[in-house]
C-alpha cells in the first residue's frame, strides 16, 4: 500500500499546497462485506487514507478529528468504517451529499444472513463473540440497515447518495463495473479476511431463515435495492 499522509481538518497546509483535481474518493468499508479484499485492490488505484478508529474509548477524539476534504485529489481513496451514529458517513462527510460530483462515496454490501454469520464467526475468532450463532441472530435485527444509518422512510435516498454500490456476493462483476466508472484497470480481486465456520450453520433451516429474513425485512429491502443498482 502507498504511504500517505493524514490531512486532518486541524492541518496548518493550506489548500493550494495540495493537488485540487477531483473528484477524490471515500471507501464505505462495511465490515464483513469483503471490503479487506476491496481494499487491497483499491491500494493499486489510490493513496488510500485509513480513517478507522478502533475502540470507542477514543470515539469523541476520532469523530472531532476528521481527514480534511478541501486537501485531498482523486490520487487518495478515504477508508472507514463509519458505523455509528456520530460517525456515519454522511455525518461524518456530508460533502458526499453537497458536493457529490467533487467526494463521490461507494461501498460493498452483502446478503444479510450471509453477512450476520460472517460477523458472528469474525467476531468469535477474535474473542469478542460468547454466544451462540442463532443467540447472535435473534438478538439483533436489520444490522445493515444499523451500520448503514438508514430506516425504512429513507433507506434509498441514503443509498442514492453513493456513487457506487457493489455486491459481495459479486464482488469481481462488481469491482469490474467500479473499475470502468473510475476509468481504472481491471484487477482480480482475491479472497481475503475468510473465517472459519463450524457445525451451527446446520441449525439453520428453511424455516428458521424464512422467519430471518420476514425479522430483517429491511435489510433485504436495502439489499435487493442495491442488486438492483446493478441489474442483478
């Protein structure tokens, strides 16, 4: 991955110090959505600029200290995850509302069910899942819609404010269409970030996912919204 600099808002540089071609770039990483994979793509594209924060004990530091957009070109990619309220992207960045055709945002999105289990064994992996996998799917609902900060009013005209939404599901047909929308090589994506699963997944019947997806209707709306984007 190239070397960046961070441009943070509290920069003493001045904008004419920096590149003003745009339009520049931020990478929506929703977690489990293949976005490692994304990423390690994009840094062949871009100077990605990592704008993550880790725990929440630094949260307040994280959401006052944001990169600058007036100082960043469409050489950077901004990534993060932006998946709280105070951090959502658009809160975040409201830039990719007011000045769409200058910050163009564009994220991944996955099967719902897919991306629950893929979060739960994810989480578990790294010692921060104790229950079981259906206790992990029955105590959370619409987990997309969540991390996507939208509700059932508005959900398209929060994904409408994306210049790009690929489908992990797809994620090479996806990353090909992004490739032509960014006038970028085509690049094989490679399969990162993969955890293994275990024998709950049997436990998972026809029935119990019938009743998942009527629970997580929202999530599936945002989804298929989004294949529809792209004519799947």
């Amino acid at each position: 991955m190239k070397k960046v600099y961070i441009l943070t808002s509290n920069t003493f540089s001045s904008p004419g110090q920096f590149l003003k071609h745009k339009p520049a770039y931020i990478f929506h990483h929703m977690m489990k959505c293949g976005g490692t994979s994304v990423i390690s793509v994009l840094s062949k594209w871009f100077n990605i600029i990592p704008d993550y924060h880790e725990s929440s004990d630094d949260l307040n530091m994280y959401i006052n200290n944001r990169i600058n957009i007036d100082l960043i070109s469409s050489d950077h990619c901004i990534a993060g995850h932006y998946l709280c309220d105070g951090t959502f992207v658009h809160q975040r960045y409201p830039e990719i509302i007011s000045r769409k055709d200058e910050i163009k945002c564009f994220t991944f999105l996955r099967e719902p069910l897919d991306f629950f289990i893929s979060f739960y064994y994810y989480s578990r992996k790294f010692g921060r899942m104790n229950s079981t996998l259906k206790d992990f799917i029955e105590s959370n609902r619409n987990l997309i819609s969540y991390y996507m900060g939208c509700d059932e009013e508005y959900y398209k005209d929060v994904l409408d404010r994306y210049f790009f939404i690929g489908i992990t599901e797809k994620l090479q047909y996806s990353f090909d269409i992004l490739a032509e929308r960014l006038n970028k090589p085509k690049l094989k994506v490679p399969l990162l970030n993969y955890s293994e699963k275990d024998e709950q997944l049997v436990l998972l019947t026809e029935e119990y996912i019938d009743n998942f997806k009527k629970y997580n209707e929202l999530d599936y709306e945002i989804y298929n919204y989004a294949k529809s984007k792209l004519n799947l």
